[in-house]
C-alpha cells in the first residue's frame, strides 16, 4: 500500500469539511473564540445526566430496543401530538443514534448508485456526503436572497427533479440560512413528490427554535407533517442535540410511514445495533421535564441573534438577515472573496472561529456562518473583536 | 404506498435476523431464560459508570473528537502494547460506536456494489449484512468439523477468491463456534493478501475471553497483529462490549493502517458523528482498571461453559466441542433438523432461549447457539430444562 489506502472511488472523492478544515487551523489557539460548530457553551441540564446515570444504575446498561425504548417512543409520539397537534403514532417513530445517523440509515435504505437527490442549499454539508458514500448524486437548488430574505422557489426544485431523482431534502429552519418554509411551499412539495413517487425528507431539527413565536406565532417552525399523511413517503428527521443541550449525546428519531419501521430495525441492528438505554432515558428526561430548559435556550438564542445581527448590521460591507429560527447568522462580506481564506484570517487577527459558507454548497460561497448559542458575554467580547476586521 | 415501502432491493432482501425472530417469539414468557443474544447477565461495573458520570458532570457532552479522545487512543495503544505485545501507534487507531459500527463504516469505505468478501463461516449475521448493504456479494468458506473440533482449510479459504475479491473477513475466537484461528494460518492468510492486494478484516472482539490460558499460554488468542506490518491492509476490529460487559454502551474501536485515519474521521462525520465523551471516558476506566473485573468474567464464563458443556455432553444425540473461546456452546442435536423451529420448540416446552444455528449461514443449520456468559445459576436451572427435551 505505497499509494495511499485502497479506498472506494466514492470515498476518496469525498471533500473534508471546509467547518473542520478552519477549526483545525484554529484549534487550541489561546484565548479563541470557537463559534464555527453548531452548539452552543451551554451544558446538558443537570437533571438530564442525572436521569441517565440512574438508568445506568437501574440495569439499562445491556443491548436494547434496536427502535429505541417503547416508553422513549410513546414519550416521542406524545411530544408530536402536544407540541406539533400531530397524530404520529408510536410504529412511526424510530429512535436514532443522532438527526446525522437517521439521515444516514435513511439514505442506505433508499439511494443506489445513480439516483439523484434534490437539496435545497445552502444546507449543512454532511447531507451531501451521506448521499454520495450510497453513489447517489446531488442536484443542488439554491435559495435565491430576495429584497434581504432567503427564499425558495418552488418551481426550480420541481425542475431539479427528473427521471432519475428519488428523493427531495428540505433542511427548515435551514442550517446555515434559518430559512424557514411556509406551509403553502410544504404542501406543493408534497403534492408533487406524491404525484411523482418521489421520497420527502424534512431535517426539522432546528423546529423548535424559532422567535418571536415563529412565522405564525405557533412557537414552532411549520412541519411537513401538517401537510402530510401517514402513509405518505416522507421522513422527518429530529434530534435531541439543540433543543436540550445534547450534542455529545448522540440522540435524535426519525417519523417515517409505519412500514419503514422493519426497515429500519435491520438498518440499526447492521450499523450501530441501536442507541445506549441510558442515553435514551436522558432524552426521556429531557422530553418530560426539558420544556422549561428549552424556552431558556431559545431566549438565550434571541439574545445571542441581537447582539451578534446588531453589530454586523453596523456594517457597511457585510450583509445579514436577522433569522426567525435556528441559531446561526449567515452573513456576506463585499469584496472578501474566498469564505476559507476569510475563516483563517479571522481566525489569525480576530480569534474568532467561524465556518466558511463555501462549505455549505451552492450559494453559500462569500458567506460566513456563526453560532450565537453562546453567552451574551462570549458574543459580546467575539463581535468586538470582529467588527474592526469586517468594517 | 400501497405496495409497502419504496426501498432498495438490496435492502429489501436483508433477510431478518433469526435470532431476533426466536427473541421476538419468546420474549416476555414469563421465567423464560434467554441466552440467545452475546451477552451475560453481569451489568458493567460500578466504576465505569462512575466514570461516565463524572465526565457529564465534567462537560463532556459536547461534540467530540470524531476519530476519539486522544487520552482514549493513547490508552488503546498503551493496551496493546500491554496486552499484545503490539506497537500500535495511536494513528492507526480510530474509536468507533461499537465493532458493529467499525464493520459497517469499513465496508462503507471499501465495498463497492459486485465486490466479493470471502467470509469464514459460521459467523454471526450481521456482517454478511454490512457488505450487502453496499452491494457487496458474500463467499462463505464454512469451517469443517473435524475429529469433532472446528477447522479451517486455508487452500479452501485461497480458492474462494476470485477476481472480484475485495476483502477476506475471518472472525476469531469466533462467534458462534469457539474456534480460533493458528498463528501460521493467520501468516499464510496475510501473505496470500499481500499477495493478491486483498483487505483482510479481522474481528478480534473475544482475543480475550480464552479458557486455560488460551492456544499458546498467553491469556489472549493469536492476533492477526501478530503477523502483520502497520501499513498492511489489515483491519482489527475491537470492543469493550464483552470484556467489560459493555454490550449496551456501544463502543469499539478498529486498528487500521495510518492513512485510513482520515478516511474514518469522514466516514464517521457523516454517519454518527462521533461517539458521546462520556461513554469514551467509561472506556477510558475500563481500560485501566478493569482487568481484575476481565479476570472475573473469564472465570465465570468457563464456569459457565463447564456447566453447559457437561450436561450437554451427557446426551447421546448431541454433538458439542467445549471452546478454548468466546461465550458460546455451538452444539447440533440429531435429527432434530431445522434449528429456527427447534429453538421456538424450546422456548415453548422448556423456557429457553437460543440462537438457531441457521441464523449463522453456511455451516450452521442443524445447530444450536446458547450463550453461557450467565451465572451458575441461571445455566444450572436452564440445563435442567433443556437436558430432558435434548434427551
């Protein structure tokens, strides 16, 4: 092996992150300010690894459901009916190790070699990749920037798709932009994937984030399961990770049709044979008790909005769009050019970490993407050091 | 979706473990004994959990190193070092969520659709899975039986391999049947793919549970380490599930040559991204404090295999070899014929649980798989009941 590992063609052609890149340029640097990962500074809640250090103690500690712990999905299905006014049944919910390793599970069940997926960018780049390691090819539709606002136009999506397409990827509250779909869009989508065959999936992850009560004060971002059926062939993906300060933890679910449930049963069982019991009791706590914990963070989110859009807006050469939901600013710079290059000077002059928008696919070139999850005074201090640079 | 699904064929024709169908079968029967999965009924040990709480409350739950915690791949290397006498450079090791999912992420990097894996059978089910999943087409060489213990024939194991060969996959001490492969085998096997520019993936999770000291003394079973150079193409795939009774924690972790790290960094990034810190933190303690609680389990699985054995060998119409390794009586029972419905037979009439050998492909029908990592007790009572319907 004296030319590198003997790899598949398809794995070998697979970019590294553009976020990593920078943040292995960054990392350990002293005193930098790491705003380029999308969490936030703010720890799992107490009673959460609490919950979960019980069950360890309480035996959960042994192979499990691989669907994930009956009383995890019936807490989910109840989360969907109070919290969305959505009737998913329990033998719709599929308990992941993660929002990532649903997309994953998903798209091994789904994509062979040839098929084309339809994403909506620009959109966190691990969707690509989890596409192309199947031999499925992207066809990218950016949202086009319109009198200041990311929009979509439902018509050029439904002109990506051809013979071949087999799948359209919807990220809303979108990661990077915080685009957010309406349910008008949402409805078109599935009217036409339907009339197509074609697979839906909706990365909501972000869902729950949204401020000022969301695009109709409902305290949520519109779901495609309100324009949906049971049995329609759509996948939404959630996770545990933002809403309740889990990252780490490795906890997210899928709401697929009812028969997608043995499908997945053997997906998880041949890649991760299933999430630890502890971990899923930690996500039961969070469901049960988190709501609290939950509006603190979407508080803390609109705070870290205000203070980071207020100083780019100050700006002259940078263009921002204050976002309804999700926790980043998705900003431009004139004149700045290549996103890498920016990332690393900042990095260099500013010790500020923030992720290129070259990373996020078509259109996100010229762009910066940075996390406000963070405390006000950790933002605070980040802008100060920015704004000089970006004047 | 009125025809069910929309899947890939691929998928589609994954055929359902059959151990999970007996376990579906028998699960909930009230006093049912089930020793059908590999697992004991001993829980991880105090101090690991300890440990991961410790490391909540320390703040590992964020997003983590994909490839592992440095400390975590220093201490794996310091472990083989130690154990193997093997000087494993933490650059060739990459922790992963559980071997299941060092097998399945390698497959992802290696196998592309039509490429053969020659597989020593029989083996458990699920990485005939991992290489059809992508594609893959699997070539059983199934052990023979000889002078009433298992054994390979290489020549058989180098004609299986044709143009197509990808990958040779051997799992030794092997689930389900003990047996353990030679150093001089493992040397010719690494030589023939040297040879033929072969990948050899070899699933070591058992080394360490070996009776009596193992086939040469050592207190761990040969490793195809033993006989190979870093820049091999050699995978070992590893666990914490059975040494440290970690089955439900879902960590492993895979040595591989130096070039593959930044493969898995990517193939980990975009299927799990990442193991929780705290479960590595577990890992961590049991690494290093846990050999007096591996001492214990190897003990208490001999026992266990002494028991079993014994009353097995006891019964004319049953052939079984007590293993030097792993955790399994692997024992045929004459003219008993299908094994998927002689386990349900004894779950019904003697409130058993056992794995039908069927379930473990070529080689493997007619037989029967009990796990005996349990206590005295348990294989005590469980004997009694089964000693007379094996009569």
């Amino acid at each position: 092996m004296t030319t590198g590992p003997d790899i598949r063609p398809a794995i070998t052609a697979l970019p590294n992150s553009l976020i990593g890149v920078v943040a292995n340029y960054g990392r350990g640097r002293d005193g930098l300010i790491p705003l380029w990962f999308g969490e936030g500074d703010v720890p799992t809640p107490g009673f959460v690894m609490d919950a979960a250090y019980q069950a360890m103690r309480d035996g959960h500690v042994f192979y499990t459901w691989q669907r994930g712990l009956p009383e995890l999905r019936d807490a989910l299905s109840a989360y969907h009916r109070r919290t969305y006014g959505a009737d998913v049944g329990t033998d719709r919910i599929t308990v992941t190790g993660s929002g990532m390793s649903a997309i994953a599970l998903s798209m091994q069940s789904l994509i062979d070699a040839g098929d084309e997926v339809v994403v909506v960018s620009p959109v966190w780049p691990n969707v690509f990749a989890s596409i192309r390691i199947m031999g499925g090819v992207v066809r990218q539709v950016p949202l086009a920037l319109e009198n200041g606002k990311w929009t979509l136009d439902p018509d050029r999506l439904f002109d990506a798709c051809g013979p071949r397409t087999r799948m359209i990827f919807v990220n809303s509250p979108c990661n990077p932009t915080g685009w957010t779909i309406g349910t008008d869009d949402q409805r078109r989508i599935m009217e036409f994937a339907r009339e197509r065959g074609l697979w839906v999936m909706a990365d909501e992850v972000y869902s729950r984030l949204v401020y000022d009560g969301g695009l109709d004060g409902s305290g949520r971002a519109p779901s495609f399961l309100d324009v949906s059926e049971p049995e329609d062939k759509l996948l939404v993906i959630n996770s545990f990770s933002k809403n309740w300060a889990m990252t780490g933890w490795r906890l997210g679910w899928v709401v697929a049709p009812a028969e997608m449930g043995q499908i997945y049963e053997k997906m998880i069982q041949f890649n991760t044979s299933g999430v630890p019991g502890f971990v899923q009791k930690a996500g039961l706590a969070a469901l049960e008790q988190g709501e609290p914990f939950l509006e603190e963070m979407v508080e803390r989110c609109r705070t870290g909005r205000d203070i980071v859009c207020s100083a780019l807006e100050s700006l002259p050469r940078v263009r921002v769009q204050r976002p309804d939901a999700a926790f980043y600013a998705f900003f431009s710079v004139e004149g700045a050019g290549d996103s890498l290059k920016l990332a690393k000077r900042i990095v260099d002059e500013a010790l500020v970490g923030l992720a290129p928008g070259a990373a996020f696919g078509d259109g996100g070139e010229g762009y910066l993407r940075l996390c406000f999850a963070s405390s006000p005074e950790c933002l605070s201090q980040a802008m100060e050091r920015l704004v000089p640079l970006l004047r």
